[in-house]
C-alpha cells in the first residue's frame, strides 16, 4: 500500500484558511498558538511529527498566503 505523500505548507496553508473562518477580526493568537492547533487539527498528519521548527515556518508562510492576517510583532498575529 502507497502512504500517501502530504506537504507541511499545503496542510498548514489549508488548516489556516478553514481556521479563519471561525475566527472575529482583532483577534490575536502566537504563532505557537496556532501550531497547537494545527498539531490537534485533521490537517496535521502523523508524518509531520518529527517537524517542529518547520511548523513555525509553515504557520507563518500560510498566515502571509492568506493574506487575512497582520503581524503585531515577531511571532504575534492578528485576524484583519
């Protein structure tokens, strides 16, 4: 059986824009925030779990695609 290949940046991308939608503009979650919710989201998948500077990475790159989000500070974001 062929394990299924998955990308960290299209999974983290995908979890930020559903996530989004749940959320009221102002308001402020951490990047690390945000990757314990990807980690407990069905976007999260068991072959990115010896990732965990690259989830930083990802949540970032996701926040700037989205295009939803400001940064306040390094690592500190906020829903436009």
């Amino acid at each position: 059986m062929l394990k299924e290949k998955y990308s960290l940046n299209a999974e983290t991308l995908n979890f930020i824009t559903e996530f989004e939608k749940t959320v009221e503009s102002g308001k402020v979650y951490t990047t690390q925030e945000l990757v314990d919710l990807f980690e407990k989201s069905p976007f999260n998948k068991e072959q990115f779990d010896t990732y965990k500077k690259p989830k930083n990475n990802s949540i970032w790159y996701a926040l700037k695609r989205s295009g939803n989000w400001t940064m306040l500070k390094r690592g500190v974001y906020q829903k436009k």
